[in-house]
C-alpha cells in the first residue's frame, strides 16, 4: 500500500509471506507504488522500518533505499485506540 501527502510518498505494510519471498514479488509491489507515485508527480518516497527488524533494513538497505540520521518520527496514539 501507498499514498502521498502531495509531496512525499510513503510506503505502508509491505509484506510478503516467507514461502513466498525471493521470487520478485516485494520488488514488483514496490516499483508499482514508486511508478504510480511518479505519476502524480511524488518522486522522494519513505518507509518505516522497526529497529527490531534487521532483515527489513537489510533488504531496504540493499535496494538502494538510504536510511536517515536526520529526524526521529513522533507518534501519537489517542486514549482507548491503543491499538491504532
């Protein structure tokens, strides 16, 4: 899944099941969203990857994605939505 926010685009939820992985499916989910963000006119695109998760950095990292040192994401989770 992505989407945009008229500047940026942001990729959310990327996953393929292990049985299913190193066959160029991550890599076509992928280059669909960046093609169709191009579209619109969205050319720099994030995704967030949890700091428990190594093997996800490692395979942006490999796709030539950059991971930043310059800014931390804040979140904020309403009362009773904790699950949000």
């Amino acid at each position: 899944m992505s989407g945009h926010d008229g500047r940026r685009g942001y990729l959310q939820h990327l996953l393929v099941l292990p049985e299913y992985r190193r066959q160029g499916i991550g890599q076509a989910l992928v280059e669909r969203c960046l093609v169709s963000l191009e579209a619109v006119g969205i050319h720099k695109c994030h995704i967030d990857v949890l700091k428990t998760n190594p093997a996800a950095a490692t395979y942006w990292a490999n796709q030539g994605w950059q991971l930043r040192g310059d800014i931390d994401r804040f979140s904020f989770t309403r009362p009773g939505n904790e699950n949000a």
